[in-house]
C-alpha cells in the first residue's frame, strides 16, 4: 500500500540564509532547501525498497552539493586556527571563528566545535547530582536549575548574534559554577545594556492524516540593566490515522473471519519557557527558570468485525468504537541564589518545584449490527505527580 504524502512549508524571519538537508530511514522524509525565507518538507511514500535506495542516494548527493555550495572548504576550516585562543586552560572560539559558518542559534554554534557536538546529541531529562562528573554546559558561567527545562531548549532560544564567545574548558577554573572533572562549555553572551532580540518561525502542515495543522515558535531574549532574560513559545500540532486491514485464518484453510480499522490521533503540544538572571549591587546573583507544557491528545478509532464464507462474502459481526481525551499539562520553577562569603567562597541555595498532571477520558462501546442495544463503559483516570527541592 502507497503511503499519502503530505507537504509542510515554514516561514521563517529574522535568520540570515542557512541551508540543510535531512532524512530519515523509517518515514523518508526530506527537509528540503531551507533558505532566508522558506522550508519546504515534503513526506514522499515508496513503493519498493528500491525506491527507498536511491532516495537516499538522492538525498546523500543534495547533501554535499548544499555542503559544497553554502560551507567553505572542510580541510581549510579544520586547519584554520582564525578566531581560536587558548589561555589559562580555556580554549576560546570567538565571533571571528564563526563567521566562516551559517549559524542560527547558540546551539548551531556549539555543533560547530570541535569535540563538542556529541554534547548536543542528547537530554538530560531527570537527572540529579551536582554537576561534579561529565560534561557540562553553562551560559555566563551559570547552570541552569531545571530538569524539564534544559540547557539544549535553552541555546535554541538564543540567537548567534547574542554570543559574544564560547570556552571550552577542561578540569576546575575559578570564577565557574561547576567543579567538572569532564569538560565544561561556557557559552558567554554579549553584555551590551538595554538589548533585545527575537524571532519566530511559522508552519502550516498537511499530515498524512489529511487534516491541516498550524504550528510555529517564537523567543525573545536580551538584556535590561541588570536583568537578563529568554523567553520562548511553541506549538507543534501532530496527526495521524492507522488504516488497517485483517484477514484470519488457518494453516491450509481459506480464511474464516477479518477486521478493518480506521482512526485518527491528534494533539498539541504547547510549551512555555522563561529564564531570568540578575545580578545584585553587592555582587550576589538570583537565576530563575520556569517552564509550562500542555501534551494534551486525543484519538479515535472504529473496528468492524466480520466473517467470511468459503466464496469471500462478509458478514457483519460487530462493530466497536473508541474514544480517548488525554489532557495533560505540566509546569516546572527552579532557581538559585548565589551569595559571596567573606572567606571568598560562594554559598549558593538552589530550588526546584514541578508537577505533572495526566487525566484520560476513555470512553468504548460496542454493538452488533441491527442490534437494539449497544455495550457501553467509561474509564477515567487522574493521575497526579509533584516535586520539591
């Protein structure tokens, strides 16, 4: 069975040109050129694993032309020590070094050093400690005070023209928030007063489903005396249906009996996020981090149950109807507050409190055709989790 196609075209502001191609194995798409102004993502169905090959051939072939097109030379930038430093343990890439790149964010930036990337290939979700081990990543030489709201969601958040430059560090450097025995990534922001920047990206998308979805996101970060803040919005929209067909059987008899089922799936995940920092006349500083996420979906599906005679004529035997509402919103606050002691050590007290509700609304019924009755029951759930710190 051929898979519908669906096509997503994004609007983006504010970002100068950046170019990338990406796909993936098990829904084949391919996010096309992505230039100053437009994205198109097109979902392609394939017929034959054949198709699948030279799709990727395809798409491997765009990839370096982009690379070629859009990149200066790869041996030159991997020689090149142009905007690279080392002092007192640190090596610092400044603004010079990345602007042989088309960055977008912080993170961009990150990828863009080497040994670095692998820090951006994962989250950190639910982990506890206090930063001793590993790497770390830290933006004005602070941590962020969170566990849903993370350092990656946060670099997303700021633009590259924001970053004045980035540390990498190895071992314990004074004047750091963290005691690593891994390495430690200082991403340091511009300090120009009363400063703000912003972008947003829109998206329209026509899902497989064929139902049409419209999402985007927008961040708003800068710097207002002492205050320094990032503020991000997000709306991703998802659908999809799950057509199915069943035939049962016997080994050596002909089938005796099948099922056919149609549904959607759909939601909105909407997520709110605010960092702020500010520096007291007296030098103590005060971070806050917060965070709100509403996952809430919801799905139907239908299954017709029939049986089949020795000539492939159906009958009807039942008929069954689900239908699920799946709220669900979260929220997180963390902080800390860092004072300098007369012996010149630091005291720092950190919080974080979050919750987590999940409520179902499943409701089934069943009915057999021509029937004066139908089967019906309905199951409620009101899970709830907290957290303090």
């Amino acid at each position: 069975m051929v898979r519908r196609a669906s096509i997503e075209v994004n609007v983006i502001r504010v970002w100068p040109q950046n170019f990338e191609v990406q796909g993936y194995d098990d829904s084949m798409r391919i996010l096309g050129w992505r230039g100053s102004n437009l994205t198109f993502l097109r979902e392609h169905g394939f017929r034959s694993s054949l198709q699948r090959f030279f799709f990727l051939i395809a798409l491997s072939a765009s990839a370096l032309l982009l690379n070629f097109i859009s990149a200066p030379d790869l041996a030159a930038q991997s020689t090149s020590d142009i905007g690279v430093a080392e002092e007192e343990g640190r090596i610092i890439y400044d603004r010079e070094y990345f602007s042989q790149f088309n960055v977008i964010s912080a993170e961009d930036l990150l990828r863009r050093i080497p040994g670095v990337q692998d820090l951006m290939n994962f989250r950190e979700y639910g982990e506890r400690g206090f930063g001793s081990t590993g790497a770390q990543i830290l933006i004005n030489g602070q941590r962020l005070s969170g566990k849903s709201n993370d350092i990656q969601s946060a670099l997303e958040r700021i633009q590259a023209r924001q970053v004045y430059r980035i540390e990498v560090i190895r071992g314990n450097v004074p004047g750091l928030d963290v005691r690593s025995e891994g390495r430690v990534v200082n991403v340091v922001l511009e300090e120009t007063e009363d400063t703000a920047y912003g972008s947003w990206e829109g998206r329209v998308s026509n899902y497989a489903a064929g139902v049409w979805r419209a999402g985007g996101r927008a961040s708003y970060s800068g710097v207002l005396g002492d205050l320094e803040y990032i503020i991000g919005l997000e709306a991703s929209p998802w659908a999809n249906d799950r057509p199915r067909s069943d035939i049962f059987f016997l080994p050596g008899k002909p089938p005796f009996s099948g099922q056919r089922i149609e549904g959607l799936f759909s939601g909105l995940h909407l997520t709110g996020t605010a960092n702020l920092s500010y520096t007291f006349k007296n030098g103590d500083s005060l971070n806050l981090n917060g965070s709100f996420k509403d996952n809430s979906r919801k799905s139907y599906d239908r299954s017709d149950l029939f049986n089949l005679s020795s000539s492939g004529l159906e009958t009807p035997t039942l008929s069954t109807f689900n239908k699920f509402a799946t709220p669900s919103t979260d929220w997180e606050i963390g902080g800390d507050y860092a004072h300098q002691l007369m012996s010149g050590d630091t005291l720092k007290l950190l919080f974080l409190i979050s919750s987590d509700d999940e409520n179902a609304d499943r409701k089934f019924s069943s009915a057999a055709p021509g029937a004066a009755f139908a089967i019906k029951r309905r199951q409620i759930l009101a899970p709830k989790e907290s957290e303090k710190i």
